[in-house]
C-alpha cells in the first residue's frame, strides 16, 4: 500500500499501528509538507502541491492509497475534492488521536475512515 502523508512526519510505532489496522503493509510513504499561505488563493496552492507527486494517472486509479490529511480543514476539503477527481472514488484516511496524559503530547494511528463506504451508504439517504 501507499500512503501519502500529508501531516507531519510518521513514526515507525504509527507507521506499524496503521498496518495493523489496515490489514496491509505499507511498501511506501511519500511526505508532503504541506504550507500553505494563508493570505494567498488555495486553489493554485493546491495544484502546486499535487504536481510534487511522483504518480501516473494508472497509479493513481489502480494503486491501493491510504492518506494522513493535512490538519487545516479548508486544504484537508479541497485535497479529497481533487484526490476523487483522480482516484474515481474517496480514499481511505487515518485519523491520529493524542494519547492521553503525554507529554510531549504524543499522536497513535487510532482508526483508518473508509470515506468511499461513508458516501455510499449516505447516497442511500437519499431514496
């Protein structure tokens, strides 16, 4: 699996707690820092942001993808608006979770989102 993490950098504990929760084994990670500033449009920050990745458009439709999202909500939004557009479906997310009582605050992978599933059964509300 590939993830694509666009938080800070992963650990190797959290790296191996999104494989056990996964059920797969994550045979690259590609980090994208991601800054963007705040007093200029997203959308071009965005594009700049999605050109920093090394993948095809078949990698990007065949390839199992997992993504740690950025942490701004407005770029987190707009980066899975553009990721269907590429990938033809929702991608699954980690979501970290502080542990309780660290310090230094310390982050675990606490579950793994299905969105694609999330939208699916929300599609049918609508009937």
């Amino acid at each position: 699996m590939l993830l694509l993490n666009f938080s800070h950098p992963l650990t190797p504990q959290q790296v191996a707690q999104i494989e056990r929760l996964s059920g797969k084994t994550i045979e690259n990670i590609i980090d994208l820092a991601v800054q963007f500033e705040s007093q200029q449009p997203f959308l071009p920050q965005l594009q700049a942001l999605m050109e920093r990745i090394p993948l095809t458009p078949a990698e990007w439709q065949n390839a199992p993808i997992l993504i740690n999202p950025p942490s701004l909500n407005y770029i987190a939004v707009l980066l899975l608006a553009e990721l269907h557009g590429r990938m033809g479906y929702f991608p699954p997310l980690v979501r970290l979770a502080p542990v309780p009582g660290e310090l230094p605050p310390r982050f675990e992978a606490a579950e793994i989102l299905n969105l694609q599933a999330v939208r699916d059964q929300a599609r049918q509300a609508r009937y």
